[in-house]
C-alpha cells in the first residue's frame, strides 16, 4: 500500500491536509488556546519545531473568508482530528472570525531599507487579501484612500507602523467582528538586524506595529505571536500587560510544538523503520518542553525520509543546514577563557548551571554570559536536563540535546579555528620542524592549543584538523592529508614542491592522560618506521625525509622527532 508522503517543509495546513501528506495531529493546540483565554499570546520555540504550521492551523479553523463556500471546505480540512471530538464549546469558534495573518521572516535583509521594504510588502499582501471589506460601503472613503495606499505600497512609514490596527478597524466597520492576528516569525527582523547593525531602528519599527495592534486596538479578539526568542517587554511589548508568554519552560502548551516519542514511534512504525528508533532518539531527540520531551520534527521527518528510501540511511545534521548559525559563531568569536573552558564541559557531555533570564534582548547578549547561554538554551541549542530553585531565582542545568546539535558546536568550531590560524604566523613552528627541534614544537602547538577550543568525544579529528590547518598554512609546503582520504596511511605529509627539497611524515596519537603523552609520541615515531610510511615519498623521489610523531592530550602535546637516517633502517 502506497503511504502517505511525508511534509518536508510543507508549513501550509491547507495543502498539507488537501494533498495527504502525513500529518501529526495538533489540533488539540485549539483547545488549549481556546480553555486559557489569553488575549495576546507569545509562544517561543526554537526553529522548525512547527509554528508556522501551528499558526497555519489557527487560520484554517479560526478564519470567516467571507465566502460560505470556502469557509465549509475550511471546515473539512479538520474531519478526523481531534479538535472535532471536543464538542460544540470549541467547534463553534470555526470560521467566526476574521483573521489578519502576518510573517515578519522575510525581514531578514541586510539593510533597514530592504528589511522594511519586505515589511511593507507583507503587510500591503495581508491588505490586498482582505479588500473584499471595501465593497459593502460600510468604510468611509478617507479610510478607503489610506487602505488602498496601504496596499499598493506608497502609504507612509507611521501609516505601516500603525497599519495592524487601521486593518482590524476596518474589518471591524465591514464585518462587525473583531479580529483574530496571527504573527509568525515575529524575532526574526530583530536578529537579523542586531547582526546586520541597524537593530535600534528596527526595534523602534516592531515596538510601534505591535503596540498599535496589540496593546491599544479595540477591535482585536485575540493574537497568538511565536518567535524563538523572549524579547523583553521593554524592548518590544511595552505596556502589554494582557501579554501571556509561554516559553519551553512552560508545561502548558508543552505537547504542541516538536514531536513526542509516542509520535516518533508512531510514524516510524507506519513508515517501517522502526528498527531505526535507537538512531533517531540518539540524533534528534532530548529537548524538554515544561515536562514533556521532545524530538525536533524538522529532523525528524528529513531522516525518516531518508529511511523510507534506505532503512540503513545515515543520520545527517538536517537542523543545522536551515539557518546560519549566527549565534553560535557569535559566542565563539566572544569567547573568553572562561567561556572557552565551558564550551569544552559541553562538548564534553557536561552540564551547566545557569539563571534562567527570559525577557533579554539582543542587545544584553554579550553583556554578561548567563545572558549568552539563555540565548542558546531558548532557541534550542542547549536543553534542560533539570531545574532548581534558589534564592529567589530559578536555576537550570543544560546540556547539549543531542548528536545533531553538537555536530553544530564542533563545525562551528573547526571553521572558527581555520580562519584563526590563517591569522597566526608560524614561521617559528616551520623553522622548528625543519631543524627536527621537537621542543620547541611542542612548546608553539601547547600556546596554541591554550587559545582554542577543543573538543574529545571526537578527538582525534579534532587534533588532526588542528594540526593540519596549522601546517597548511605555509607556502613553502604542500600538505596531504592521508586521514581525509582514508587509505590507511600515514596521517599527515609535508611536502616542498621541489624533489630536492624537504619532506615530513606527521603521524598523530590520542592519549588517555597526561602520563601517556610521551610514551604515546614514540609509539606514533614507532609506527612511522614500523609501517614504512616513507616509502611513498621515497618512491615519489624525495630524499631528505623526517618523521614526527605527535601526541595529544586535551591543552597539551607531545613531539617526538625522527631523523632521516632512521626512517629508513
């Protein structure tokens, strides 16, 4: 029997629905919103745990089109859910209330201007959508005018920071219902802009839409928001003091957004690939969400399709390919000592303590490091592995989720560390290599192990990385990476252009502790003689051949150095 197709990136519940994709019913998001009663509401999840579907979903049960006909078919997209067994407390809402549907994401531009433009854009589309108002005779024709400036995109900037409101009003003056707004992505002009260094003027854009619509409009029913970030109140929601913000602290709400393991299961056994379960909790599983863990369904639903094709697929990092990453490359950069040596705990399996600290802005994120580690712990690059109170504050212990994140922290890492060693000079280190000074080698590669990150779950690919982007950048050598390749030879070969010219034989060892280092960088000198790694530059034709073997242990290292005579006893 042919399965359904699986919704990578299908975030439309409409077509989701209509087409057949395989949907994890989250209906019951309805419910809840409905039972609390909040009147504006912010939810705040990491990316692609599936808010904009969530909101897609509120649209198509909550939305009067204006058409009997197409608010029916709205209504069919819901046949079987759960919504639908909840009664006619809950099913009567469907269809009830005009809708402004807003997303902000398409703000992430490099300038102010652009990033407005795109603003201006959305917000024209959402008056566009809604022009059927403008037929009944019910608007006055000074508010007609604005509108259809609005729209056509040649109203001015106070006229699209207040447009929300003026857009409800007039639904209101046609329709006589109030209504219902929807902002997806709301954070995302607001990141974009404290990287890109126009933030102040951004801000000043969002705050002055979201107080006119959300704060002071008398023709709002209810708003649901979602971004990744808790911004604070002073920043952005000034004054509303109807706001209900439910983070990944929260238990309410807490099953909605990401998959549950019942879930994960549940699609894995209809696709057939349960055999693959381990894997997949592995990779993609360890978020909590209040008190109920959460796989990443972005993932989730990447991998299986991959399975579907391949039950022995491998696991990619398919999270971390859909944004750049920016705040982990920002915390990288900043790092100081103290924070270098705490990204190594994590990297290490380790936890974390930190305050927690929900209403931040960009602006406070390097003001201190618990700020720092909010930032990440919200937007899903680190999780809770439990929670404490003391004092006055809450406190939690964070951890990396999963394998796909910290593949995350150790590419980010690895691309950090390259552009900083082509920064550094190592004509010290080169001229050490080719007098065989293994001491003073080893005392450039301990400075130098100092200043970086290290990671040791993977270790020696870390260090093999490390050496070799090291000895690349010389220009008086070729570098060959014999590890990369995957031919069992020898790990690292420096080479001059000119046969006549020098040659290096690198091999590399990992050691258990600090006591080994030594015996561990004869062991890799050993293993060059041994195994006659030279031989391949010998039969290439170079003769002056020295051999280093070099071992590792978390900050410190090894050299051993082997002459030429030796390598070919």
């Amino acid at each position: 029997m042919m399965k359904k197709p699986l919704p990578i990136g299908v975030d439309n519940f409409e077509k989701l629905i209509k087409d057949g994709y395989c949907y994890i019913d989250k209906s019951m998001f309805i419910k809840e919103l409905l039972d609390l009663k909040g009147e504006v509401n912010l939810f705040i999840r990491p990316r692609r745990f599936g808010k904009t579907l969530n909101l897609s979903m509120l649209r198509y049960f909550f939305e009067d089109t204006g058409e009997t006909k197409k608010n029916e078919e709205n209504r069919l997209l819901f046949q079987g859910l759960r919504i639908m067994e909840q009664g006619e407390e809950y099913t009567k809402h469907m269809g009830n209330y005009p809708v402004i549907n807003l997303t902000l994401k398409s703000a992430k531009q490099p300038s102010f201007e652009s990033a407005y433009s795109k603003l201006r854009k959305a917000i024209a589309d959402e008056f566009q959508r809604h022009q059927y108002i403008l037929a009944n005779g019910k608007i006055n024709e000074e508010d007609k005018k604005l509108y259809q400036k609005i729209a056509d995109r040649k109203a001015e900037y106070d006229d699209y920071s207040g447009a929300l409101e003026f857009l409800s009003k007039c639904i209101y003056q046609a329709t006589e219902k109030k209504t219902v707004i929807l902002i997806d992505e709301y954070d995302v002009p607001l990141e974009n802009s404290y990287f890109r260094g126009f933030y102040e003027e951004m801000v000043d854009f969002i705050r002055s839409l979201f107080e006119s619509a959300l704060k002071t409009n008398d023709y709002l029913q209810f708003a649901v928001i979602t971004g990744c970030l808790r911004i604070s109140k002073e920043s952005i929601f000034t004054g509303l003091n109807h706001l209900k913000i439910v983070s990944i602290l929260d238990q309410r709400y807490s099953e909605h957004f990401g998959f549950t393991e019942a879930e994960v299961r549940q699609m894995m056994a209809y696709y057939g690939v349960e055999s693959r379960f381990p894997t997949m909790k592995e990779w993609y599983d360890g978020y909590a969400f209040g008190g109920t863990e959460v796989y990443n369904p972005w993932s989730v639903i990447n991998f299986m399709y991959d399975l579907y094709a391949d039950v022995n697929a491998f696991p990619h990092p398919y999270w971390i390919n859909t944004s750049s990453n920016d705040i982990i490359k920002d915390l990288i950069a900043r790092a100081d000592r103290e924070t270098k040596r705490q990204i190594e705990t994590l990297l290490g399996g380790g936890t974390l303590d930190i305050q927690v600290h929900e209403e931040v802005t960009y602006g406070d994120m390097n003001s201190n490091g618990e700020n720092l580690w909010n930032f990440l712990y919200f937007t899903g690059y680190l999780t809770k592995e439990s929670d404490y109170f003391k004092g006055k504050y809450i406190f939690l212990k964070v951890r990396i989720p999963n394998i796909e994140v910290m593949t995350t922290y150790e590419n980010t890492i690895i691309n950090w560390l390259k552009d900083m060693i082509k920064k550094e000079d190592f004509h010290d280190l080169y001229r050490a290599m080719e007098e065989g000074n293994a001491q003073r080698m080893t005392d450039i590669l301990n400075g130098q192990l100092i200043r970086t990150i290290s990671f040791y779950d993977s270790a020696e690919n870390f260090y093999h990385g490390f050496l070799t982007g090291i000895l690349s950048q010389s220009e008086n050598y070729l570098v060959k990476s014999n590890r990369e390749t995957g031919n069992g030879r020898s790990d690292i070969m420096v080479k001059s252009p000119s046969l006549r010219g020098r040659s290096f034989i690198v091999e590399v060892k990992v050691s258990d502790s600090i006591d080994d280092l030594e015996n561990d960088a004869q062991k890799a000198l050993q293993q060059i003689y041994d195994k006659r790694y030279m031989e391949e530059l010998r039969t290439e034709g170079y003769r002056k051949i020295d051999c280093y073997g070099i071992a590792f242990y978390r900050k410190d290292c090894e050299v051993r150095f082997g002459d030429f005579q030796r390598c070919f006893k």
